[in-house]
C-alpha cells in the first residue's frame, strides 16, 4: 500500500511533497521518489529506503518548482530498488507518473510497446503507462490520460504531469 502526493499552487513543491509523504508512512513502503517541474526543466530524484534517505539528499538540492508529484513505493512488479521507484518518465523525460495498484495487462501492453521500439528502464508495470502517454498524446494531454486509461486493466491510481503542461496535474483512479 503505497501514497502518493501531488502538488500544483504558488508554494515550493518539495517540501509539500515530503511532508504528505511522511504523513503515509505508516501505510509501509520501500522506496520513494519524486518529480519536479522546474523552469529549468523537470527532475526526478528517488531513493530506495527510508525517507529519510531521500529527504537528506533533497537538502542539498536546490527545488524552487511549483508543482510536482510524489510517491512511496510498496512492490508488486519489479524487486524493491531505485530504479523502480516511482515516479516513471518517458523516452523524452515529457510524462511522469505515480501509481498506486497494479495494471494487471502490462505485459501485454509491454510487448506492444517494445515492438514499436519503446525503451523500458524499469520492471515495474506501471511503466506501460507512462509510454501509452506518449504514444497516445497529440497535444491534449487529458485527451492522452482518457486513451492510455481505457487500455489499462487492474486497479489503479494515477498521478501524472507533463513537461508540455506545467499547470495542470491529472489524476485517475479505478477501483482504487
Ligand atoms: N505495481 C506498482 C509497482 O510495483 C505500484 C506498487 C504500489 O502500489 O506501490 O511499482
């Protein structure tokens, strides 16, 4: 049972995301992350452990953005790492997204992905997701959640931000 925290308003990002997160904790996790759109492009920092771990790191870094999403990660898909900690970025770091559930037809959705020549950086399945986002968007992102969220099966929620709209964060959910 994972959380996820989004923020978009006047305040810095960062401090918001890490403090709702820590308000999860105790539903239990094994990584966490976050991204950020910043004016100088988006970043996306996550850790395996603790918060506290991300936290620290977080301290050196300067995160002046406004909006942002984050997530504490409890497996299903994919061993407890870094590298599958949430939030999961596109081919052109343009989408981002947090997921809390499982997207029962992802290795379906895999092998349709890999055959168009879709990357995977993770072994978690909600990456499927991330890349159905840019297969699908067009320059409406709602447009490109509603397409990517009907070929999805499982329970699910979903935080997603992108690059090309940095005043708007979508959710969805099913069952979840
Ligand atoms: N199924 C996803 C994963 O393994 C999300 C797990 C969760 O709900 O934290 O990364």
């Amino acid at each position: 049972m994972c959380g996820i925290v989004c923020y978009i308003g006047e305040q810095q990002a960062a401090p918001i995301l890490m403090a709702g997160l820590k308000s999860l904790e105790y539903r239990g996790y094994d990584s966490a992350g976050i991204a950020l759109l910043d004016k100088g492009g988006p970043a996306v920092i996550k850790k395996q452990g603790k918060l506290a771990i991300l936290d620290e790191y977080l301290q050196g870094e300067k995160l002046d953005a406004c909006v942002g999403i984050g997530h504490t990660r409890w497996a299903t898909h994919g061993v407890p790492s870094t590298r599958n900690a949430h939030p999961h970025y596109g081919r052109q770091r343009d989408f981002f997204v947090v997921h809390n559930g499982i997207i029962e037809n992802h290795q379906e959705l895999r092998a349709e992905l890999r055959k168009e020549g879709c990357p995977f950086h993770s072994e978690t399945d909600t990456e499927v997701v991330v890349h159905l986002l840019e297969k699908y968007y067009t320059g409406d992102f709602l447009k490109a959640v509603l397409q990517t969220v009907s070929r999805l099966r499982g329970t699910f929620a979903l935080g997603m931000m992108s690059a090309f709209h940095p005043d708007t964060l979508i959710g969805a959910r099913r069952d979840s």
